[in-house]
C-alpha cells in the first residue's frame, strides 16, 4: 500500500464534548500498517485536509481512531488490533475500486465483444 489510509470521524468541531480524532496509516517495512500521524482538535483537522487534498479514503470509525491514537507514532499496528484494521482496509479498497460493469451497456453482457 503505498499510500496511506486515515482513519477518523469526519467532524472537524468538538462534539458531545469529544475533540476530533485523526489517525494515519501507512504500510511499514514489515508490510504491516503503522501510525504514521495522529492527532485530536486542530492537528486532526490538518491530518484530515492533507488526507483529502491527496484522494485518500477517508473511514469514519471513532472507536477504531481511539484504538489506534493508543499506538505511538512511527509503531506498526498491533496483532491484536490488525483484524479492526483489516476491516478498515478492506473498505478503502473497495471504496477505491472502479465500479463494476452493470450489464446494460453494449459489450457488458458475457460474451459479448467490446
């Protein structure tokens, strides 16, 4: 995975008196994800605008963002927590997939020629 995946809830302002949670993650040397960022408040709000400004996926999971705020920057996930994370990823790539062919459009059926 060469780019990295932020996981967070997408408010950016405090609610029910919790401060946003951005947490950022990105294939170690193990090809295990790490925690390449993280933050709360303001720094959750630059995570995430980074995050948009390069296309990529956003997942809105505030348990999962808390779990993962636990891990120190630079730490690769722990076993423990990568099926949470598996998951996750799993989402981001289906969400990053081009659609598939609906069948209604000339070639789509099955033996038709493109």
């Amino acid at each position: 995975m060469a780019e990295e995946t932020t996981l967070s809830p997408p408010e950016t302002a405090e609610t029910e008196g919790r401060r946003s949670l951005a947490v950022a993650l990105q294939e170690g040397p193990a090809g295990t994800p790490r925690v390449v960022a993280k933050g709360r408040g303001k720094l959750a709000e630059q995570i995430l605008a980074i995050a948009f400004d390069r296309g990529v996926k956003v997942r809105s999971d505030a348990d999962l963002a808390e779990i993962l705020a636990a891990i120190d920057v630079d730490s690769e996930v722990p076993l423990q927590a990568l099926a949470a994370v598996a998951e996750i990823l799993t989402y981001v790539y289906r969400a990053s997939a081009p659609p598939p062919a609906t069948g209604d459009g000339p070639g789509d059926a099955p033996g038709d020629a493109p």
